[in-house]
C-alpha cells in the first residue's frame, strides 16, 4: 500500500496545555487525532487512552483474524468498519473505568477521528467534533458531519454556517468518549483515487480557518507533507491559534501494481 503521510500537533497561541494527542501507524494503515477535554490536565489522559487504546486493537484485529472480539460481530458490516467500531468502543470503556480508578479526573473525555486504509479502501470513524476532509485535484470536502450543538442546529435550518462559527455554544459536542453509556461513532468509506490526500484535524484548525482557507493553505504547499502540516499550523496560529491544533495528512499514492 503506497501511503505518504505526516502528523503535527501545536498547543496554540492561548493554552497551556496540549490535550490532542494523534497517532499515525502506517503498518496498519492506521491515523487517529483525539481532542481530549476535562480540567487538571484530565484531557491529555483521556485523548491518549484513546489513540492507545484503538492502535492497539487495530494491530491486534490486523495481525490475527481468529481473535475473540470483545462485542458481538456484526456479519453486515465489513471486517474493517467492525475494527473501528470495536476499537472505539474499547476506548470508551477504558476511558470510563480510569475515571472510576482515578477520581481527579471525573468529566475527562475526548472527541475522535479516526481513519483506516486498505488498499483503495478508506473507513472513516468518529465522535465529536474532530474531523476528516479529503483533498482530489485540488478541492477540498469535509466527510464527517460533527456531532456538536451548532451542527445539529445548522441541520434544523435555525443557524447560518457562519452564525454557526462565531456562536457562543460552537465548542459544545453532543457526543465524546468516556461515558458510561455505549459509544456510537459515524463511520463512512470512501474509494480512493491516486494523489487523494483525507486530511484529520481537530477543531483548533476548523474553527481558525474557513474551508477555503485550510485548502488554499494546503494547496499552496505542494506534495511536501511534513511541511503542509506546518504550513496549516502556522495558519491556525496566525489567525489567532485559541485552541490546540492537531493535523494528520495521508495520501494514497498509487494503486498497489
Ligand atoms: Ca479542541
């Protein structure tokens, strides 16, 4: 599998900490970013179980095929999407059993994007508010729909995209990792096209820079993607840099000969 890929993340210009966490295992074809919430440094805990946990059951379900699935397997789904799913809801749970452990850190929990490519195949997870775009031949598209307030809100018609972006609420998800109910993540596939490139961030990127900002900026760079995840920091930063930013690039290069 021919996968160029690279992942950056920056604590911002008005931070203290850094509680996104991203893990790229190219092995597996695996890229995950976590925006970890919760006071006392409880965020940075919860997105790092989370990456941790799914890196380590997406190895585990690659390597082995006669694994004991911890969840029933659903025979309607395909191999892949039942990884995700599992793995996510792994995370879950181990997120809400250190909370019970450890009670300074009640109220952590994280959003996540995940991303899993086999061969041409691309299976999208996520939770909250983290996001997946893909970049073909230049234009950019969002794949996940957020599960925030606002989002919800700009589906029932009663806010403006742009009402959405400056609303005082724009940082409320309606779904995270860490509690005790069962986790439900979206998940979507996509068909990849040589020179694709799904690009994850967490919400430091999207709420500093519009769509067309995050494309014209990636764009610009050119097939370096080491520098077009600095070049989409800086941006962020630039344009006021009030949350972490976190970006993972992966481009498909090739259909395997
Ligand atoms: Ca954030």
């Amino acid at each position: 599998m021919a996968l160029a890929h690279a992942g950056k993340t920056d604590v911002g210009r008005k931070r203290e900490h850094n509680e996104d966490a991203f893990l790229i295992n190219a092995k597996h074809g695996l890229f995950t970013i976590a925006d970890g919430m919760g006071g006392h440094a409880a965020g940075e805990v919860a997105s790092r179980i989370a990456v941790d946990v799914i890196n380590e059951f997406i190895e585990i379900s690659g390597d082995d095929s006669d694994i004991t699935w911890p969840f029933e397997f659903d025979d309607g789904a395909s191999m892949e999407e039942n990884r995700i799913f599992t793995a996510i809801k792994l995370a879950n749970m181990k997120i809400f059993e250190v909370i019970q452990e450890r009670k300074e850190l009640e109220g952590m929990g994280t959003t996540l994007v995940t991303l899993l490519i086999n061969g041409d195949s691309a299976f999208i997870g996520h939770v909250g508010d983290s996001r997946a775009y893909r970049v073909r031949e230049g234009e950019l598209e969002q794949l996940t729909s957020d599960h925030s307030w606002v989002n919800e809100q700009m589906k029932l018609g009663v806010l403006t995209k742009a009402e959405a972006a400056n609303h005082p609420f724009r940082n409320v998800v309606t779904r995270a990792l860490g509690g005790r109910d069962p986790i439900k993540a979206d998940l979507t596939c996509e068909k990849m096209q040589a020179g694709d490139v799904i690009l994850l961030c967490s919400d430091g990127l999207n709420s500093m820079l519009s769509d067309e900002q995050i494309c014209e900026t990636f764009v610009s760079v050119g097939d370096d993607l080491e520098a077009g995840c600095q070049a989409l920091i800086d941006a962020a930063n630039a344009a006021g840099g009030d949350d972490n930013i976190s970006v993972v690039l992966a481009r498909y290069e090739a259909d395997p000969a």
